[in-house]
C-alpha cells in the first residue's frame, strides 16, 4: 500500500477536530469503493460519547482519495471484455455444432443424415463395389426467426414438413383455378399458393385455398403485380429461400402443370434437388456421349462430349440443406445482376458447371425425375400419346411447358386421363403454330 493509501491523524497535527476532518475526507472525498458514509456514521454512532477517546497515534486506514479506475485500468477492463465476448461467441458456436450433431443423431429415419456424422473420420475402402459417397447434405436446423407468420402457416400445412409451393398473380387467374381443381381432386393437401397481389389473395381466401401473401416489398411487388411468367418465374429464387430456412421441404410448382397422383408418394430425396426434365426422352433427359467430328484434326477428329437437356425450373423438389439454399442464393443473385438472363438457364448453369479457373461449382447432389411420371408437354404428345403402351401409362403431373397454348392442352390431359376420352390429345400439333 502506497502513502496515500495509509494516511495518518499526524495530517491533522495531532488536533482531534482537524484528524476528525482529515479522515471524514479520507472516507468521503473520494470516487472510491471504500466505505460508505452510511456505514461510517453507524460506525461514529455506536461510540460513547462520554468515553474518552485518545486520538494520539491513530492511523485512519482509507482507500486512496484519487480516482480507482484510470484510464490505464479502463483500457485493460475493455481487453478482457473483448477477450471474454470472443470467448463466448466461441462456446456458442461449439454449443450450435453440438446441436447440430444431436439433431442429425436423433434423425435416424434418414440414412444420408446419419452418414454425414461420420464426416471428417478416415476410413479403409469396403469391397469392390460397395462403396459408396453420400448422396446428400444434412438438412438445416430450422430458424423460426426469419418469418414466424410464414411459420405459423407452414405448421398447419405441411405433411412430415413438406408442401407444394406455387407462386401466381391475377394474370393466370383461370389458370390458376384449374390447377388448385386438379390437386384439390387428387388429394393433395399439402400445397400453398403465394399471392403476389391482392386480388389472387382473395380469390384464394374466397376458394378455400392456402395462401400466403408476403410482406410488402417495392422490387417483387412490382414484379408479381405486372410480370410475366419469366419474370414471375424468377422470383421463387428469392421467395423459397425463406421456406427452406424455416426446414421446409419443398416441390416448387408452376400453375401450367396437371395433377394426377400425389407426387409426394414418387419422390426419392436422395438429393438436394430433384427435378422434372425438359428431355423427350432417355438419352435427353440422362445425359448422352455426344461425338463432335473434326475431320480436320486426321487422327484426332473424334471428340466426344457429354451432354444433357436443362432441368426445368418450374417443377422441382428441394430440401432445406445448405448447398440447396447455396443454389438458390446463386440463382438469386445473377438474376437481380443479369437482367437480360433467364431464370432457367442460370439455374441450371449453376447446378451443373464445374468448379474451374476463376470459378467454384456448386456442391450439390441432383436428381432427374422420371420423365414418363413427371411429364414435359413434348413427350406426352411428340411420343406418348402416338405409342400404344405408353399411352397406357398414367404419369404423376404433366407440365404443359413446350406449349403456349397452355390452359387448352390442360383441360384436355384431364379429359384424356381422368375422363378417359381416348382422342382427348389427338386434334393438337406436336409442337406450336409459330
């Protein structure tokens, strides 16, 4: 203890009334934690008055009268809060990962989930021909705080957390109709509409039919209230981001597509998407060895390629994993960059381009749908519809997406599959007028 710690009554020159003075200065003239001046007047209080108190040689031990936290302290208190807060982020993350594993443990029903627990361990290659990689991501834990009305909805909706989710404005209002008829009459109960105006709302509200209208927003409300199919179409990349985070799975549908089974009872989930193909047929929609002849090269002039026709972005199944919202955050994000891209071309772009100089892929395992049970208007009436046994076969969904006049050839899949009017198809071209 210093000097000024440990002053003495001497300061006071031996006078009673000047050591009384120096010490009550002591105990309350400083910005210290000392004694209280409550506690000192209880402590002069509980003395005899009439006893006599020799002030001779009494030291007053006090705190210091100068201020306790200096600068010097303040700085190094604000060091060790920093220190602590980064601990403490630290711990939390460990905490979020401990979670995280726990959840995936409990989540046995998924082999893929469980699989992904053995990440980051080595270990000595199977049999020939057993081994296998993971075919997925682990899905996400769910974060109620990023919407809790869409949450709310969800929740009252979803079958074992999955939906159809299909965006619409009062442009396709007939269309639109005729879809919620369709899986209305097959059955499905899981499904939601996002309204991007008003009036779809409430017809919608009017029909009995789930929906949900987001809240306002200047850039997608004058896209969803004016827009077309391409651009509306552009739009779910943004608008789904939401629902996965929330640990929805979702099949996002266009309104052009008929239902005739419930879809949910055909899908695989071995992937982080799955998606309907615009191929007509095996060698379109899975991939080919396309050769590309160089004559020119002699000896070399044989190059082979590997091609396959675009998944279509208006019908496809994505679970909430992080290289799945990684897609949609991608897709997204070109769109709002590149106005003159179109929404399906960038998506698959980024599904299937490799990682390469100046360019990281995206890491995320896909799925081609069966295209006899999710079916493109191209191969129903280019090849199904003209071939006798296939004609027998009765698809999951038809998307009448290589044609513009929509509604018509709708209605008439309906007739031919559910009213089973043979020649339902036959009066259509194979393609388009024009």
């Amino acid at each position: 203890m210093d000097t000024g710690q440990a002053a003495g009554c001497s300061a006071g020159g031996g006078n009673p009334k000047a050591c009384s003075r120096f010490c009550h200065q002591e105990f309350f003239g400083s910005n210290c934690r000392g004694i209280s001046k409550n506690h000192y007047l209880q402590f002069t209080s509980s003395l005899d008055p009439t006893a006599e108190i020799s002030l001779k040689g009494l030291k007053c031990y006090t705190v210091s009268s100068s201020p306790c936290e200096s600068p010097e302290r303040i700085n190094m208190l604000k060091s060790e809060l920093a220190l602590m807060t980064e601990k403490n982020a630290e711990l939390k993350k460990q905490a979020r990962e401990l979670s995280t594993k726990l959840q995936l443990a409990e989540q046995g029903v998924d082999q893929a989930q469980k699989k992904f627990l053995t990440l980051g361990m080595q270990h000595k290659a199977g049999p020939f021909g057993t081994v296998k990689g993971l075919r997925t991501s682990p899905m996400i834990i769910s974060d109620e705080s990023v919407n809790p009305t869409l949450s709310k909805i969800l929740e009252k909706i979803a079958v074992r957390k999955e939906l159809i989710v299909a965006l619409a404005n009062s442009n396709v209002r007939e269309m639109l109709k005729f879809w919620v008829d369709n899986i209305k009459r097959v059955g499905v109960p899981n499904y939601l509409v996002v309204a991007l105006d008003e009036e779809t709302e409430r017809f919608c509200k009017s029909n009995d039919v789930p929906v949900y209208r987001r809240p306002p927003d200047k850039n997608v409300d004058s896209i969803g209230k004016t827009g077309g199919n391409h651009a509306v179409s552009g739009l779910k990349f943004h608008i789904l981001r939401e629902f996965l985070q929330l640990g929805y799975s979702i099949l996002l549908s266009d309104i052009d597509i008929v239902y005739l089974q419930n879809p949910f009872d055909h899908l695989f989930r071995d992937s982080n998407v799955e998606s309907m193909s615009d191929g007509h047929n095996n060698m379109t929609a899975y991939g080919y060895n396309d050769v590309f002849d160089e004559p020119s090269m002699g000896w070399a002039r044989y190059a082979h390629t590997m091609r396959i026709w675009v998944y279509n972005s208006g019908f496809f199944f994505i679970r909430p994993t992080l290289p799945a919202i990684e897609l949609l955050d991608r897709v997204a994000y070109r769109l709002s960059h590149e106005p003159k891209s179109w929404d399906q071309a960038v998506f698959n772009e980024e599904l299937f381009f490799p990682s390469h100089p100046g360019y990281e892929g995206l890491h995320a395992a896909k799925r081609t749908m069966d295209i006899y049970q999710f079916m493109n208007s191209k191969v129903l009436f280019k090849t199904v519809r003209k071939d006798a046994q296939l004609r027998k076969l009765k698809p999951v969904v038809v998307h009448a997406n290589y044609h513009p006049d929509k509604l018509q050839r709708m209605k008439a899949v309906v007739e031919f599959y559910v009213d089973q009017k043979q020649n339902a198809l036959d009066t259509f071209p194979d393609g388009s007028d024009w």
